[in-house]
C-alpha cells in the first residue's frame, strides 16, 4: 500500500533539513527521507563550521547572504541556540575581484573596508598578505554541526517527518504527483511505496543518477575534497574568515583559491577550493593524496605564519559542482531540485531551503540566475 503525504523531501543534509523545515512551518504535510545517520560523514553538510562568506558581486548571490543571515537569526532565536560568529571575513589575493565585490557590498550598505597589506598583517599577524584586503565585518563563520541540528528540531518541531535509513530508489513522476520506491534500513519487507503531490530533491552527491531521465540537469561533478585544520602557535592570535583568491602569477604553485575560518576547539581550517578528485560518492578513499598533503602543507608554511603546518587533522567532503559553479534550483512537473552547491552553498541553506519551499508549493519560481534554463539545461 502507498504512503501519501504532501510533500516529499528526499535527503537529509541543509538543504533538505531548510526545506522540510519550510515546509512544515506553512502548515503541510511533509516527510524527509535521508540515507544515512544523522551527522554522517558521507556527503557535505557535517562538520563543526562553515565559512560566512559575503565577499560577492552577483546579486543574486548577495540578495541570498542578506536573507540567510537574517532567516539564521530567526533560528537561533527559535532554537535558541548560537549558530553564527561574526568575526569578520577577509578576502585578498586577486585586486580585480577584491575591488568589485568592495564596489558591491557598498552600494548595498555593508559594513566593508579596504586595507592594506601593511594594515592587514598588523590586524592578524598570523597571515600574511599581498596587495590590499576586504574585510567584511557581517561575515565569519556558521557553526554547521549544531545548524543541522537546529533545522532538524525546527522541522520536527512543526510537524515534518524525518526517517533515516531510507534510501530512494526510483521516482515515478506523473501529472499530478509523484510515486518514490524506497528501500527502508530494519522495516519488514524492505521495500516500500511513497506518493507525494511533490518530490523536492536535495540529495547531494547522489542527485544526479537519482533525477537521471526525469530531468535534464547540467554537469554535476562530484569531487572529493580534503581541507584541514591547523594549530595555531599562540592562542592570543586573532583570526577572521578569509578567501585567499590567489592569482595565476606569482603564485602559479597553488592553482586554486583557498579559504578557511577559525574552527573553535579545533584549529584554523584551511583548505583549497575545488581541487579534489572526481569520485563516486559511494567508493571514497576518505584521504588525500600525498600530494594534495604536500601542497597544502605548503601553502601554510608560506602564508600563515601563525599556524604549524605539520598539525594537520584531515577533513573529507563533497563537493557537488556545476561548470559555472552557480546552484540548481528549479522545478520541472512534480520535482524540485536543489543541487550543485559547488562548495559555497552552506551559508546560504536557510535562504535555499525558502526557494526550494516556494517552489515546491508553486508559490514562486526561483531566482532566474539558478534556474535550469540558466545553465543551459531544462
């Protein structure tokens, strides 16, 4: 016999536990279903922080920070639970990018400033700058773990269904709903039949060969990624966020952006951006390369002279990357889709899990700039 509900949420990281909440708070009927354990390690939501990072110049990334900081507030007062730490974020490394995301969060009334090298090295001797710095004083971290936490009570708390253990097999879309088969961990027979009027996907890693044939997606590639976190040499250091957008020249030994924040109790995190090897999310090693080690290590020797580069303690995620690196947010029949995060995404789960509400109810489309159609894909 199926099982009916309104809404169907398939996968239990942020963006599913934002959606289901949003759901669940305007009075549907909602069940999540997630594979794995709560805080599992699998995918790319766990982990202890996130970086709060505003340093943008699209507006549709920008108007998405704005509503997230202010719906992360609405959280934590509900939860009442400290979700973020705004110790500011610093971005350095590529003047061109530095001065138009500056020019940009300006003209939107942040609270942003301009410094020097000079001036930036004094502030946090622990790094080392080349060329002027942002600094974002409404940015610094999201403390993850306990986010993830947070929107699952809040969901729960409004009446959505979480179960976990349950892993989708098929969606059968028609015109009028959707019928989901699902192989259920420790339940009697195993497999069951779900019907839901709509089926949001935010699986993560695994959404592509879920929605393969139901929707004409853009590449996803999945990447497993490897930052770490440091020790620094002196507990009195300060430490912001930072973006290091390092350019081709000089620095053409490190190829890739790195970013990092300040991981209470457990170091600096740092790491490169979007580096990682292409796998599948179910046969991962869970360890970098002794190169990848090498280059990392490195790089810290390099430019933090307030970390030990020889303390690392290795992290393994996900990453879920479009070309662009812009999200998927769109809807086609009884199927929303949120996806291809691209290592950015977490910051802004509150605001997506809105989108993704809106669009499952058709309440509203999301914004153009994420929508299938911008990727070339429909």
């Amino acid at each position: 016999m199926s099982e009916p509900t309104d809404h169907l949420v398939i996968g239990g990281g942020a963006m599913g536990l934002a959606t289901a909440r949003q759901l669940a708070s305007r009075g549907a009927s909602v069940r999540l279903l997630e594979r794995f354990e709560a805080h599992h390690t699998r995918g790319a939501s766990h982990g202890s922080t996130r970086n709060l990072n505003n340093a943008y110049d699209e507006p549709a990334y920008l108007d998405l920070f704005d509503e997230a900081t202010t719906l992360w507030r609405a959280l934590e007062s509900e939860t009442r639970t400290e979700l973020l730490g705004l110790h500011g974020l610093v971005t350095h490394g590529d003047e061109g990018v530095v001065a138009s995301a500056h020019d940009a969060l300006v003209a939107r009334g942040a609270a942003v400033s301009l410094l020097s090298a000079d001036e930036a090295g004094t502030r946090w001797p622990g790094m080392r700058f080349a060329g002027g710095a942002l600094f974002s004083a409404e940015a610094g971290i999201v403390h993850a773990a306990r986010a993830l936490a947070a929107l699952e009570t809040s969901a729960i708390r409004h009446g959505a269904i979480v179960e976990r253990g349950e892993q989708v097999l098929r969606i059968e879309p028609s015109a009028n709903d959707a019928r989901v088969r699902v192989t259920s961990r420790g339940r009697e027979g195993g497999i069951r039949e779900l019907v839901a009027d709509h089926v949001t996907v935010a699986a993560g890693a695994w959404t592509a060969p879920l929605l393969d044939g139901l929707i004409e997606l853009p590449s996803l590639t999945v990447t497993e990624e490897h930052p770490a976190h440091f020790a620094p040499r002196s507990a009195s250091i300060p430490w912001p966020s930072f973006n290091h957008l390092l350019p081709p020249e000089p620095l053409a030994s490190f190829a890739a952006p790195v970013y990092g924040m300040p991981s209470p109790g457990e170091g600096v995190k740092v790491g490169f951006h979007r580096v990682g090897e292409t796998v599948d999310p179910d046969a991962r090693t869970f360890r970098a390369s002794d190169a990848q080690r090498a280059t990392l290590r490195r790089y810290v020797t390099e430019w933090f002279p307030g970390l030990d580069p020889d303390s690392p303690t290795e992290i393994s995620c996900t990453y879920t990357s479009t070309d662009s690196g812009r999200f998927v947010l769109d809807t086609v029949g009884p199927i929303t889709v949120g996806a291809g995060f691209s290592g950015h995404g977490f910051k802004f789960t509150p605001a997506i899990g809105r989108v993704l509400a809106d669009a499952a109810m058709g309440h509203s489309t999301p914004p153009e700039f994420f929508r299938l159609a911008a990727h070339g894909a429909r």
